[in-house]
C-alpha cells in the first residue's frame, strides 16, 4: 500500500544546470492547489464562526484529511484537488522542485486536519481549539500560494540543516532553494 517514492523522477531532467536524478512534482500546480485549499477553508471558517454550524466545516476537513492522505501515502495526482490545481496552471511552464519537502507539508496538513477530526467530530470539542488549529493551517495555505512561503519546506529545511533528519544523498532543488545544503 504505501509507496517510498510517490512523485515522478524524469529521466535526463536539469533544473537550474544541475541533474535531478530524485523525485519531482511542479511547484506551479502545488502552489494552485494550495490557493483552491486556501479559497475553501476560508468560505469554510468564515461561514463556521457566523454560523456557529459545524457541518460544512465537517465535511471540509474529512475531504482535506483524505486528500492529504492520498498525497501523502499514495501519488499527488490521485488527489482531487491536485487535479484541479492542475488544470489551472497546465498552460504554464512546470517548475520542478524536489518532492520530499512537499510531502513533509502534507504531512502537516495531515496531522492538523486529523487532530480537527479528533477534537471537533469525535470529542465534540467546539469553537476555540478546532478553530484556532483551522486557522493555523489556512494561514500556511495562504503563505504558500499568495506569498510562496512554504512553510512545511521551511520547518524540513531547519531539520536538515540542525541533522535532525536524515541528510539527502543529492542537493534537490526547493521552491526559493530553502532547502539547499551547503
């Protein structure tokens, strides 16, 4: 079931001179599906707090736990969103970045609608806490596809500079190259 490597290596692929011999995903499209992500959570934030009805944003957080589920342990392009990311940047010129820092994001994204899962639908914990942790994942959206921050790449990149992960075999190229290895 689980896939080690779940993005495309590209035979013969250089990106900025360099070869790529690792597995890449367009930063293009993550960055458009982040936006998609963005523009749903907030509809779905906004019309929680005015509401105080929790059904939408149930439904909203079981769908972004799925598709970060299926991004993380299956391939990106089975996700829906990615889909749609997808279509929206397919006239662009892709920009290749390693995936590994990607796949990191995801995971957060994972782990934080999972625990939004845990605490608003099955303890029923309302209002402040699922919220809060809502926000923190829409603000890391926004990050990602208004200012292309990402923030998942930036908390892998600490962890590989202070070798609290293991270090890469190849220097990948990452969106701004905060991941670069000196």
């Amino acid at each position: 079931m689980f896939k080690k490597e779940i993005w495309e290596i590209i035979p013969g692929l250089q990106i900025e001179g360099k070869p790529a011999p690792y597995g890449v995903l367009n930063e293009r499209s993550v960055r458009a599906t982040a936006g998609i992500m963005f523009a749903i959570w907030f509809f779905t934030m906004l019309t929680t707090w005015y509401t105080k009805d929790y059904t939408l944003l149930t439904f909203v957080v079981i769908s972004f736990f799925s598709d970060f589920f299926i991004k993380v342990f299956f391939w990106p392009k089975y996700s829906p969103l990615s889909f749609f990311g997808k279509l929206l940047v397919k006239n662009q010129k892709p920009e290749y970045v390693w995936a590994i820092q990607k796949r990191f994001a995801w995971t957060l994204g994972l782990i934080m609608s999972g625990s939004v899962i845990i605490l608003a639908i099955v303890f029923e914990i309302r209002w402040i806490l699922p919220l809060a942790l809502c926000s923190i994942c829409l603000i890391f959206m926004w990050l990602e596809s208004s200012v292309w921050v990402c923030v998942g790449c930036n908390i892998y990149s600490f962890l590989l500079k202070k070798w609290i992960i293991k270090q890469p075999a190849v220097r990948p190229a990452c969106p701004g190259w905060v991941c670069s290895l000196k």
